[in-house]
C-alpha cells in the first residue's frame, strides 16, 4: 500500500484531479450530442492522455528529486519509498503503454491524434529529463507545460469527434493556454528559492519573481477574457447561464487572488502560500467549462 501511495504523490494526483477536464473539453466542444461521445476512440484516448501525463508527472519528479528535497519533501520521500529502479520501471511501462496506443490511433485512421500524443510524451520528456531539461531554460521553461498539456490534448480529443477545426474553437484553445499559462506561474514562481540554490534557472529567474507574478495574473486575465468570449454563444437556457457565470466568477476570483501577491509585503512567501491553491484554480476555472459544454447537448 506503502508504494501505491507514494505512486499517487509522484503522480501528482492532487493536480491530475482537473485531468477528467482536459480529457473532455476538446471532445465535448466538436460534439452535437452526447451519443457521439460514446466511442471507443475516446476511451482509449482518456487511457493515452492519462498515461502519457502519469509520466510526465514521474520523471519530473525523478529528476527534481534534489530540488524537491528543499521544500516538496513529501515528492522527494514518494520517490525515496519507490526507489529509483521501480521507478524508472514504470516510466518504462507507461512509455510502451502510451506508444502502443499512438501506434493504434495510427491504424484506426487518426495520424493527427497520434502525431500530437506523440508530440506531447517529448515535450513532458524533454521538459524534464537531462540533458535538454527545457524546465531550467529561462524564458522558454513554461512552453512545454502550456503546450503539451493545454493545447495538443484539446485539439487531439476535438479531432476525434470533429476533423474541422473552427476559428472559433482554436480562440478558445489560445484563451485556455494562456489562462492555464498564468496560473503555472504561480507554481514556477513558488519553487523561486528551492530552484535557484539547485542551479534551475526558470522563467521567474529570468525576469524576476515580481514580474513573473505580473505575467501571471495578466495571463490569467488576458486567458479568461478570451474564454468567456468564445463560450458565450453556448449560452441556450438558464442552467448554462448560470454555470456561465460560475465560470466567470471562479476566473475572476483566480486573478484577483494571483493579483494579491503582486501587493504582498513579502512576494516570495505569499507565492509558497497561493501554490498550494493551485488544484482550487484549476478545478475552480475547468469543470465549470466542461458542464457548460455538456449541459448544450442535453
């Protein structure tokens, strides 16, 4: 039980709760009925998404193991308990795992789909895993994570149910990079000590923690503004209206609160204390989204 636990925390379970969100946003956008969303294809696509994102949380916790030690003790002790070989083992299995299933999309007629799941397995390998690390290039460290987990598995679950990709559709995943992108920040921004004393240099090191936190809550804002806009029109009854709202509320409330640190007498300390709201964000600022989308097909 001891080893499945500290699977979960490498795993970063706490975060992968908005997982079912990423999963379904893309599919439910290009859907004109629930029924189309019934297919095999999507659920072997919910299986390659979950894998592939389980081992970008593992071997970003393989390799930030030192820096981990500094603050997240809890991933470095998850990784301690699994030991090392077991977890490469893993890593290993879900690699195989999520390239037999890129290798059966390509089969069944979806070589977009396997291109993007094959793109987005690199970005989480290269972003963490030596000698690339893309996690310790300055301006660049945030590309990584905004692509491979905001835009490549959006636009793949779209293409499974949907082969046309409307202007309308990509605003809305340009608006939901960047709302996501500002709030990674406050993570990248969190780890600002712990990364500096390892020799990890990130964007916050780049240009400075305060106007990291300024990119991020105007990320948020810039991000959420375009969302709201593109799913307007999925207005239709008062349920959607009111989960419209909802959505707009938990937007605004994440901005305002990423805002706050920007004024915080000691910026470092309130960005360690506004990290740990990051699933709240998360969850607050997606399911909203994904039950708007699906209350349009009812």
């Amino acid at each position: 039980m001891g080893k499945l636990v500290s699977f979960l925390e490498v795993s970063r379970w706490k975060i992968q709760l908005v997982s079912l969100a990423t999963i379904l946003l893309g599919p439910l956008y290009a859907a004109d009925s629930l029924s189309s969303l019934l297919t095999l294809d999507l659920l072997l696509y919910a299986f390659l998404f979950l894998t592939t994102i389980t081992f970008a949380c593992n071997i970003n916790c393989y390799h930030d193991r030192e820096v981990d030690s500094l603050r997240k003790k809890n991933l470095a002790r998850a990784v301690e308990n699994l030991g090392e070989p077991l977890l490469r083992k893993i890593m290993i299995v879900e690699s195989i795992s999520a390239f037999i299933l890129i290798i059966v999309f390509f089969i069944r007629g979806e070589p977009a789909v396997s291109i993007l799941a094959s793109l987005g397995w690199m970005l989480g390998y290269l972003y963490s895993a030596p000698p690339v690390r893309l996690k310790t290039r300055g301006i660049l460290s945030p590309i990584p994570v905004n692509i491979g987990v905001y835009v490549l598995p959006i636009l793949a679950g779209h293409l499974l149910i949907s082969h046309e990709l409307s202007t309308k559709f990509l605003f809305f995943v340009l608006g939901y990079a960047i709302l996501n992108l500002g709030i990674n920040l406050v993570n990248v921004a969190e780890d600002y000590q712990e990364d500096k004393k390892c020799g990890i240099k990130t964007i916050a090191h780049f240009v400075g923690i305060k106007n990291t936190i300024s990119l991020a809550w105007s990320t948020t804002l810039i991000g959420g503004f375009i969302v709201l806009i593109t799913l307007f029109p999925h207005i239709q009854n008062v349920p959607s209206a009111a989960l419209y709202v909802m959505m707009g509320v938990f937007i605004f409330y994440t901005f305002v609160d990423i805002l706050s640190i920007h004024f915080a007498d000691d910026i470092k300390k309130e960005t360690k204390k506004k990290g740990g709201k990051l699933p709240l964000y998360f969850i607050g600022t997606r399911y909203p989204m994904v039950l708007l989308l699906l209350v349009t097909l009812i």
